[in-house]
C-alpha cells in the first residue's frame, strides 16, 4: 500500500482515487502523508484558449526532466459533460511524455459540479507531492472564473496570454490578473508579442507593489524563454512550498463550506424561500437581511 | 418621482440607481413597482468572443424597434477593473442606437466584486420591467461560469457560437449549453456555418427531451435570421414573463445568501480553521464533516 511513498505509478493511482472518493483506504493515505507534504513545487497554467498553453506546458514539462526532475501533471477540464472527454482525450494525448515514467499525468473532469473540481485538485495534489513528485503542474483548458478557482489551489500562478491581445483583452478576466505570479507572453516570435509585453508590463505595473506579477516572453515551439520561466517557478515555488500543505486544506475546507452552504440552501422549504423572496420584491426587506433569514433557515436543523 | 413608471428616461436611471444601491428612495421605488412587474420579455445573450454577440445583439435590439417596441438594454462587463471600462464603452459606442430614446441601455461593471454583478442585473431588470420597457436584453462580454450566472437573470437564454466551432469546443463550457434555451451559428454566411449548426443540433439532441434548446441560424451584419430568432425569444418569453419577477427574486436571494456564507467564512477565527483543516489533513475528519463544522461556526453568532 506505501508503494506510492516510493514513487510506484500504479499506487499512486490507487492512493489518489481513495482519497478522491474519501473511501475507506482514504484515512490510511493520509495518514501516510503526514510529514511528506511541502516538498513539492506546484504550478498553474491558466489562460485563454489559443495563447499555446498546452504546448508551453509541455514545454515547461520537458525543462524539468532535463533538469532530473520528476513531474506530476493534473489535467482540468470544466467544460460541460457533452463536450469535455474528447478535449481532455487530446490533450493528454498531446502531452508527448507518454513513455516517460517521470511524467505522472491525472485527469479531473468535473461530470457536471465544479466546485468539486478545485476539491479534488487538492487531493490529487496532496498525492503527488507525498508521492515524491518534484515540480506538480495543474493545467486547465479555459480562462473563466472556475479555472481561476482551480489554478489558485497550485502554489505558483502563470497566466499565458497570446500576442495581440487588443480586442481579446477581455479573455483576460476577472480574478485572473489578480492570482497572476506570473504573466507569459507566448508565440514570442509573433510581430504583435512585444506589443503585448509592453502592454502587460503596463497592466502588471498598476497592480499594488507586493502583489506585481513578474512578465515573461515565451516562444515554447522552439522552447525560448522556458528555462527563464522555469527559474521564475522555482524561485516562487520554494518559497511557499512550506506553507502549501496547510494552505490548500484550508482552501478545501472553504470551498467544501461553500458547497454545502449552497446544497442547504436549495434545501430550504419553497414556502420559506417564497415568503423571503416576497419581501424582497416588496421593499419589506433588504437584500442582506433576506438572505441572513434564509441562510439561518438552511442551518438551522442538521440534515 | 414616479416619471419613471412613466418611462422617463433620466427618471429610470436615478430609478435604478436608487435600488442598486439600497439607498432611501430605493424602498418607494420598490413598492411603486409592485403589479407592474411581468410584462416585459428578458432575454440574454451569452457565448465566446469572436461569435459576434454585440453585432448580433445590435440585429436584435434593431429587430425589435421595428415592430415598434421599447428596448432595455443591460450591457454586463465583468472584466477585470483593470480592463474593463474600456470595452463596455467600445460596446455601447457600438449600440448605433445612441440617438434613439426608444432604447435605454445601462451598464453594469463589476468593480472587484462578481456576485454583486447579477443582484444588481436582478434589480436593473424589474426597474426596466416597471419602467415599461417592452423587451430587455442581458449581454455579458464573455461566456465563463460568471456569464452564464449573469444571463440566468433572464427569462430566455440565447447562446450565440461561430462558425467553425471544433476546436473551440471548450468555448461553449460548463453550464453554457444547459442554460441555453436557443443556440445561434451567427456569421451564417461562413462556410463551415452549416457544419456548425449540424454539429449543435446534435449536441441540443443529447440533451433531456423537454430541455433540448432550439438551434438557429442568424447572419447578424445582413439581418438574416434575425426575425425567425425574435420570434421564437418571443414565443419562450411571453410564456415565462408573469412567473418571472419571482423567479428573478428568487435568484437575487440565493445569490445573496451565498454571498453572506461567503463574507461570513471569510470572518471565522483563523485558529480554528486552522484545527479543522488540520483534522483534513490527517484523515481525522472527512470534508463534509469539517466543512459542515466551519459553517456552523461561521453562523454561530449573528454579527
């Protein structure tokens, strides 16, 4: 059962679908974790589609294999049941380190509930680390709010943006500049990159100091400015690895509040919610004291 | 005071203003509005940059205004605060209706703060409803979990898509295709459009009979299909209309109270996140237990 402590891939799997599942193996794996945990250095890659993220990130992937470093990769795909085997078949399929037993890759699909996406990032991260996984990159195929939630559970956040970004501005979105650590530019041998870089630099430099995220160019087809990228990881990665353990339970823990605290409230008996929603269209109540109601309503017996 | 009702427009702005922000007037607003809501259609349009949302919104709104309605139209931006205010200007300079008082358009940006964004949606929609407005459209920028949230608002969901969609498959995400009542191939014109269009018919047709959208064709820059698509927004909105104000409050309450869970565990004494996200990570409570006993705590006294 320790196998996966010692790197073995099959039990790796194994030890990950226990505690993903939280069956009855989960409490021994992590258990087994303890004192394990903080070694690795984690990474996400968010952005829009079309800025060549798989392809930095494979990229990025084979910088740390030529470094002897070993790789856990977490696929995310939050697009919709219909849609979502198919891109997530592609892109493992992608990945071009199927033969490497140094490039561990997990696939999350959410089968309709997002908020158990970032849950199980968590896990399966938490696996990896104890499993001796050197550098964890978790990847998410779009740039929206969900994606953002997912990328935030990785320690260091890289936002890759395509050149030309003008009109695409807005597939650069809320919260996304906010987690940003870093910001790439890649496809850096367009005409329109160092347009984009200036134009981010600009945008990284009206953040806060303290919170600026560093600005990178990237041309990861002929692997340019990988390296550079890599040490940016690193740099970051080390830094916080310690605490990351600690963090990501307590970002679990919140999200897993949240969900509840939104099952209890589709729980609520319709007449409650109907009288409340009443006083809310009449004036009798405001927002915030209509839902304080409604909120003690979805807590008040335990289900 | 009342001018509003009337469908005076610098009265309807100072009336939205005034429930937006719960401020003193917002209460008589309220109650003038009751037995005046119901009346109008909703409709909102989401999907992925590069579909031609704004011009086929523009087609629409144009659409509309020759058969001699009154349009509302709530332009939703919820970009970055870095980015934003300059392309909700692009888009309402993009209105081409800026002279015609029979098209009232408001803008709602999200200043850092996302669930606010469909409150306030909520409120803008029954001022526009009371106000008189015949027909009032949603258009969000983007098509992200945070959009969709947004369009949900309205009564009819239109999901708009380019041609040529494979790889852009992931564009169309979680949610997107489950809300949509109608999915429009706008740019109808391309060659890939028919493809396209089979390609979402038999995506429609995998879903639950009952729920399945129905699937059309529009070229927005020549008004083609603009009419078939009117009809059939009106069809699902004169059908959903009177139920619709409820519903919409109903919305506006949950989302509050998810907001409220939100602040308040974000106010929980961090020592004792501390201790349950410790018993996460030694296996000595499960995530549901835990995350049922941080939301206790964070209901625990009424602050």
């Amino acid at each position: 059962m320790d196998d996966w402590l010692a790197g073995e891939r099959r039990a790796l799997s194994r030890a990950i679908t226990a505690v993903e599942n939280e069956n009855r193996e989960a409490t021994a794996v992590l258990r087994a974790m303890q004192g394990r945990l903080g070694r690795a250095i984690s990474v996400g890659f968010t952005g829009p589609p079309g800025a060549g993220k798989s392809t930095l990130v494979n990229a990025f992937v084979r910088e740390q294999r030529e470094r002897g470093r070993t790789v856990g990769v977490i696929a995310v795909d939050p697009s919709s049941p219909i849609s979502g085997g198919a891109i997530l078949g592609d892109r493992i399929r992608m990945t071009g380190h199927a033969g490497d037993d140094g490039v561990f890759v997990r696939s999350l699909a959410s089968r309709g509930h997002l908020g158990g996406l970032s849950r199980s990032a968590v896990r399966v991260m938490d696996c990896m680390d104890a499993g001796g996984r050197d550098v964890i990159v978790i990847e998410t195929v779009g740039a929206g709010q969900s994606e953002v939630e997912i990328a935030d559970v990785a320690d260091v956040k890289v936002v890759v943006a395509a050149p030309g970004l003008g009109d695409d501005v807005q597939a650069i979105k809320a919260g996304i500049l906010e987690i940003a650590d870093i910001l790439v530019v890649n496809k850096g041998d367009h005409p329109l990159a160092v347009q984009t870089l200036r134009h981010l630099k600009t945008m990284a430099g009206m953040r806060p100091e303290g919170t600026r995220p560093a600005v990178l160019k990237t041309t990861a087809l002929n692997g340019e400015g990988v390296a550079e990228l890599a040490a940016a990881v690193d740099a970051l990665g080390r830094e916080r690895r310690h605490a990351a353990p600690m963090a990501r339970a307590r970002r679990l823990l919140r999200r897993a509040a949240l969900d509840l605290a939104s099952r209890r409230l589709s729980a609520v008996d319709s007449a409650e919610v109907e009288r409340l929603a009443r006083a809310l269209t009449t004036g009798d109540a405001t927002v915030e004291k209509a839902a304080l109601d409604l909120l003690r309503l979805a807590m008040k017996d335990d289900r």
